[in-house]
C-alpha cells in the first residue's frame, strides 16, 4: 500500500484493489498511517507534512492531563486532512 503523488493514474491507484491512492484522494486515515506507522509508504513527492496538534484545554488541567481534540496535516501546495477521530492520540504527544 502506497500514497502516489495527486492525481496519479497509474495501474495500483487505478484498480479498485486499494494497493496505492493517490494523495488528493487520500483519506485520514490514509495520512495517519502514512505519518505514523509507514504504512502506506509515502510515494507522494512530498517530503514536509505540517502537523497542528489542536489541544481541548479545560480549567485546572495541565498539559500532562489533556487530549487533543483534533490534528491538522497540511502539505505544502495546501491540501489539508482534519483527523478528528483520534483514538490513539499518543503518536501526538511527540510534537507537542
């Protein structure tokens, strides 16, 4: 599994076998694993990912305590995935 650069139209992305997807059709959690475990490998062409942690902060918790309510991945032409869903939020933590 692989994300292509956008709008490629090679074989993989072009079969409905879910081998490689194109990185305009990417879904979020298509990103989060591109960033996160490797898988799918990045093949995009791309090679800077900005990442915006968004963290919910309620009164009396420090950072240690919260979780985030939402991340951003932006690349740099400005295609933007908001990952919202975050079950397993920890790989985050790093950026903070």
């Amino acid at each position: 599994m692989a994300i292509d650069p956008a709008g490629c139209g090679c074989t993989e992305c072009s079969t409905s076998d879910g081998q490689s997807v194109p990185l305009d059709q990417a879904t979020p959690d298509h990103i989060v694993g591109m960033l996160v475990h490797e898988l799918p490998a990045n093949r995009t062409g791309e090679d800077v990912f900005d990442l915006a942690v968004h963290w919910d902060l309620d009164d009396g918790r420090s950072m240690t305590e919260v979780r985030p309510g939402r991340i951003t991945v932006t690349t740099p032409d400005g295609r933007r995935w908001e990952l919202t869903d975050i079950s397993d939020y920890r790989w985050a933590v790093r950026y903070r």
